[in-house]
C-alpha cells in the first residue's frame, strides 16, 4: 500500500506541475508576444522616421508579424498607451538603420525601463 501512496502522490506532483507550468507559459508568451510587438512596431516607426517609408508599409509590417508569429491575441493591445509609449521610445533610441539600439540616446535607458516593464 505504500508504494501505492507514493506512486499517486508522485503523479499528483507531475500533474500540479504540468500545470503550473502550462499557466507560466502563458504569461511568459503574452510578454514575450508584446515584446516581439513592441519589436516590429518600432522597427516600423524607425523606418518612417529615417528611411521615409509610408505609414501603410509600417502597418503591413506589423500585420505580417502579427499574422506570421501568431500575436493576433496582443494586437488589441497595440493600442494601449503602454504600447503606445514604448514603442515611441523603442524607436527614438534605435540607429538610423533601425538594427540596433544607439545606446547614446537619450531615450536608450528610458526605452530599456519601457521594455522591461511589459
């Protein structure tokens, strides 16, 4: 019978497990689904800023990433004033070739804190 007990009680902690897990992903990829957004986002505002591409290419940009990675659950939240804001800030602090981040920008450590807020 003891080992019974334990064999459940072995299963029981795989299952919580699972299952806190399962939650933990969920939250991690609803981050990591704004941070990709923030990404494109300010790839796209950078774009318009230094290579003058339209604001309807900026948007196919963005829609392709949300088409393409799945993000169609975070897309409302595009529109948030945190989304907003940090993607202004993400794309101000980014090289004029919109690959890096130009860590001298005054918005480089204020873009940063945005980012690590999501």
């Amino acid at each position: 019978m003891p080992r019974r007990h334990l064999l459940w009680i072995s299963l029981g902690l795989i299952v919580s497990q699972a299952i806190l897990g399962s939650g933990a992903k969920a939250q991690i990829s609803e981050q990591d689904m704004r941070r990709g957004l923030v990404g494109q986002s300010a790839y796209a505002a950078c774009k318009m800023l230094h290579a003058d591409y339209s604001q309807e290419r900026a948007d196919l940009i963005v829609e392709a990433a949300i088409k393409n990675n799945n993000w169609e659950s975070q897309k409302d939240w595009l529109k948030s004033s945190q989304a907003t804001q940090t993607i202004k800030l993400v794309s101000e602090a980014m090289n004029q070739d919109c690959t890096d981040f130009n860590q001298n920008s005054a918005q480089f450590v204020p873009a940063m804190e945005a980012i690590e807020a999501l």
